[in-house]
C-alpha cells in the first residue's frame, strides 16, 4: 500500500505527517510505503522546517534527511492521498484527474481525528466534506486554492509563528494518524 501525505510546500505540515503516520502503522504492524510531498514547488529542494525538526525529535520521532518536491504524476497514484487542508484537497483534485489519477482515494488527514466523517468515496464523494452537499463546498475566487481553505477541517499551518505552533499541528497530527491505522487496519482501500 501506498500512501502520500500532501502540504503546500512540503517542509512543514506533510513531512510532519509522514513521519508520524510512517511509526504508527510501524507500531500497528500495517505494511505500508508513506511519502510526502506538496502541491507547489515553492519550497523544492529545501530540507524540512528547522522547527519541524526539533518538535518531532522531541517527541521522540526520527526525522530523515529529505528534501521537498511537489507531488509526482507516479506519486499521485497511491492507494491514499491526504491532504492536509482543504485547500490541499482542491489543488490535488486538479493535479490527480491530470495525472488519471483515482480522486475516490482523495481524503482530508482531518477525516481520521473525528473532525469530519470519513469519506468512504473520498473527500469529492458523496459523504465528503468537499462532495455534494458537503460542509466545505462553498466557492473561493480568485487566488490560489492551496493558500485557502474554510480552516475548521484543516490542519494548521505553523510557518508564521514559533515552536508552539510546531506543537499544535504535531498534537493534530499525531490525532489524525491514529485515526488512519485504524481506519486502515478494519478498511484496506481497495480500487485505487
């Protein structure tokens, strides 16, 4: 199984989740690649946010040398795809029917802490936050997606400000993954 994590720039919030979503389904005895990456290519080639760094290491967590990337046609392909806003979501959506990608295996990371219902056809599909009638559906103009969302579905974004932000976005983090080996290990994705 494959799963790929997705922020903006891919320094903060998604190499955040691989790391913590790559120990929980170690720890659950889940098989499963994780990668992350982002939806832009502002940040490419640049190593994960300093204070990213130490927030995970004091939690205990190993931090890989890595450097960002915006998501990969190949990448876009995985079995699980999430997004870490909504934002996110609507950026991918573009990027994955691009790549002929399965958008069913779109979802938000804040669909696994109990935020939302997990969206069994993805988070486009019916039941999805960003599906008919979801909560999320209204329109944004003008502007980048990736930059906006409607924020109660998203996790937060600590690049303008110190340490405790690193510590919030870990604590949702942390909340969203166990949520995904559960999910995972009482529903495989299949189809994607």
């Amino acid at each position: 199984m494959k799963i790929l994590v997705v922020c903006t720039g891919n320094i903060c919030r998604s190499p955040m989740g691989e790391v913590v979503l790559r120990e929980r389904l170690a720890e659950a005895g889940v098989e499963a690649e994780v990668a992350s990456a982002g939806v832009s290519t502002e940040e490419t080639g640049n190593p994960i946010d300093p204070r990213a760094r130490r927030v995970l290491a004091a939690h205990g967590y190993p931090v890989p040398s890595r450097s960002a990337h915006q998501a990969t046609a190949a990448e876009l392909q995985a079995d699980v795809v999430l997004a870490m806003t909504a934002g996110h979501a609507k950026s991918l959506r573009r990027m994955m029917e691009r790549a002929g990608a399965d958008i069913s295996c779109l979802h938000l990371w804040r669909e696994f802490d109990g935020s939302t219902p997990i969206a069994p056809d993805g988070v486009f599909g019916d039941g999805g936050a960003l599906g008919p009638g979801g909560a999320l559906t209204t329109e944004k103009r003008g502007g980048s997606d990736f930059y906006y969302s409607a924020g109660a579905l998203d996790v937060p974004d600590p690049w303008y400000g110190g340490e405790e932000g690193f510590e919030e976005t870990l604590a949702t983090v942390e909340a969203g993954a166990d949520g995904i080996v559960a999910w995972l290990a009482r529903a495989k994705p299949s189809g994607c």
